[in-house]
C-alpha cells in the first residue's frame, strides 16, 4: 500500500469486514440478537405458578382456608393433591412438583387450642431460585393465616417455630419484588458481550497468522506493530461500542431495569470494558502466534466469567483460585460498576475503584501485546498455522 501507518490499517479493516459479513455478524448482529433473547426469555420478571403438592391431613375448614390462600401465592400453583405423605414423596421425586406442603390432621382442632400445629414443607433447594421463592410465599401465607387467626378469635394463631416472642423487621433493599430481570440482566447481558468482544477479536487477530497476511497487515501500518494492533482495533472498537450502548438501552428500557445512577458513567465502563477485552484477544494471538489455541484459550477465558463475578455465588466465600480467577475478568468490574449505578443507585465515588482496574487492564496490556506482535507478524514460521 502507498499510505503507511495507522490510518492505512483501519482501512484495511474496513476493507476486511466489508468483504467478510461473518465479522459485522459477530460484532453486531448477533450480540443484539441474544440481547433480545434474553429480553424475551425474561420479560416476565419473576417465576409464577410453580407446581407444589399438597397433602391435607386434616380436611378441615382451617386447612382449606390455608390451600386457599397458598394457591393464591403469586409463585405457586397447587399442581397435585396427595391422599398420604407418602404418596407426595413420589410425587416430589418423580419431578412432579417443586415442594411438598404437608397439612398434618387435627390442624384446626390443635390451632384453637393453642398448640401451635406446625404445617410442614419440603422444599428442593438443588433448584435454588424455585426453592427459595416457594419457601418465601409458604412463610408469608402461614403467617398471614396465624395473624388472621389472631384477628378473628383473639387466640394464638398457626406458627413454623416454637414461639415468636422476638418478631422480625426486615426490609428487602434494591429489588425489593424478587424480579429477576434486575439481577440476571445486568449480569448476563454484559456477559455474552465479553464473549463476542474475546472471541471476534481473536479471530480477527489470529486469521491474518493463518491465512500468511501478517506481513501485509505490518506493511500496511508502516512496520508498526502498535500502529498495527489499533488500527484493527479501532473499527471493532467503534461497532462493538454501538452494540454496548444497544445492551443498555435494552436493559434500561425494554428489561426496565431501574437506572438510578450516572448513564454516562455506565457508557464510559462499557467503552472501558471492551478495550479491555479486545486487548486480551491481542494478548492471546500474540502470544500463540496460533488462531486454533487462541480462540480456544479465549473460550476458556470467557465463557465460564458469569460463575467467577459473585452474581450467583459471592466473590468473599470463593476459594482462593475462585478469588484469583474473579479478580482477573473485567467482567466482574463491569458488573459491579452497573450494578451500582443502575439498582443500587450509588454514587460516582463508589464505581471509581472498579474504573480503575478497567483502566489498569487497558494500559497494562498494549506494552507485551505490541512486542510480542512485532517480534511474530514478520516471522515465516507463523505464517499459515492453524
């Protein structure tokens, strides 16, 4: 090419991705895609009409009251009636139901008479989220049902425990109607993007080793490897941008996740992140030198990040390895930063640290990226490896 430098390798790129529509497929196409697959596949918000059995025992007015009100409950739906616990348990372990909600006989005889019944639950918590919110409405209806019992005869009401002398007060914080599109949105979202950010990236890079063009492509910035790496960025940057800001909207307006924090400050960490993620793709074509062993330690990387960002299990209780491989995703600083301006509602002062280490990633990365490119794209032992 007669134009060296950095400008002559984003038109190349440009070049490139025009003539390969697999790229803007990746880079655009389909992150909006599984964005508005998961807007579809959440939309509801919260579980509803989980299957629980029932076994009545006691085939009272008090115990129809009690199923009454259970299969009132917004996450259960009284699936089956079970004539003994025995034939329940069957039930339970033949995935017929989620719970197990036993009425034992003399219920209401025992309840007038204060003596404090105890109607039981077996509940799956292998399956934690329909576990917990089954457990969750079973408390609240018992509790509803003694405090009606209180009201209407003065007595002492049903109870789950031996005594209630100390009460509780508890008040959920940030998502106070158990909806999980304010958890897993902000979560999986950002997660599917690190992954087509890593993997396009390494492609990109990787691609020019096995097809033998990593001489043009260092010709062409002017025998500059820096000049080289951003300048195919740079157009990946700018589309894998547009995506982010399309996850946000999606989030923020379709999912309805509330936003109480700085949009612009989210928009800056989702800038931050993707260079953060691009320059990991470089990292690893520079140094395999390999599009096959790039790719696959790019997957590696990123397809199990969701597990390691404390979403579903806290970083504090991880294992030290747990902590180390959490520590090294900019996905799991991406997701506190949106955690704490979009639910939470924190200040700016509270996502500064996490911008930090976004920012240490993007200039920790360049230096060995761009040594080991310029010492590997002139090298004919890399030309044509898979």
């Amino acid at each position: 090419m007669s134009q060296a430098g950095f400008l002559a390798t984003v038109l190349r790129e440009w070049r490139r991705i025009s003539s390969r529509p697999v790229y803007l497929l990746f880079a655009l196409i389909l992150p909006v895609a599984v964005f508005f697959f998961l807007w579809a596949l959440f939309d509801a918000g919260s579980p509803r009409s989980l299957p629980v059995i029932v076994c009545d025992q006691d085939h009272s007015s008090l115990s129809h009251r009690f199923i009454r009100m259970l299969a009132s409950a917004p996450s259960i739906k009284i699936a089956h009636r079970a004539q003994d616990v025995e034939e329940g348990r069957k039930l339970l372990t033949g995935r017929r139901g989620y719970a197990l909600i036993v009425i034992p006989a003399n219920l209401e005889h025992n309840a007038l008479r204060k003596k404090a019944p105890k109607i039981l639950c077996y509940y799956n918590m292998q399956l934690l989220t329909p576990g917990s919110m089954i457990s969750q409405d079973f408390y609240k209806t018992v509790d509803a049902l003694a405090a009606g019992l209180v009201r209407e005869n003065n007595r002492a009401g049903i109870t789950v425990a031996a005594g209630d002398a100390i009460r509780l007060d508890t008040h959920v914080l940030f998502n106070p109607f158990m909806n999980y599109r304010f958890f897993l949105a902000c979560a999986l979202m950002p997660t599917m993007l690190q992954i087509f950010v890593l993997m396009l990236t390494a492609y990109c890079a990787g691609v020019e080793f096995k097809e033998g063009t990593a001489g043009q492509w260092l010709e062409a910035s002017g025998g500059s490897a820096a000049k080289a790496a951003l300048g195919k960025m740079l157009p990946y940057t700018l589309i894998f941008f547009l995506t982010g800001l399309i996850m946000l909207a999606v989030t923020f307006t379709l999912l309805e996740v509330p936003l109480h924090g700085s949009i612009a400050l989210l928009a800056c960490a989702t800038f931050l992140m993707i260079l953060a993620y691009q320059f990991l793709g470089f990292l690893f074509v520079a140094a395999t030198g390999n599009l096959r062993l790039s790719l696959s330690f790019a997957a590696f990387y990123s397809v199990p990040a969701f597990a390691f960002t404390g979403v579903n299990f806290p970083v504090e209780a991880m294992s030290f390895f747990g902590k180390l491989w959490s520590s090294v995703l900019p996905l799991t600083y991406y997701g506190k930063i949106l955690i704490d301006q979009s639910v939470r509602g924190a200040s700016m002062a509270v996502s500064c640290p996490s911008i930090m280490v976004l920012c240490f990633f993007i200039l920790l990365l360049p230096l060995p990226v761009i040594l080991r490119l310029k010492k590997i794209m002139p090298d004919e032992r890399y030309r044509g490896r898979l």
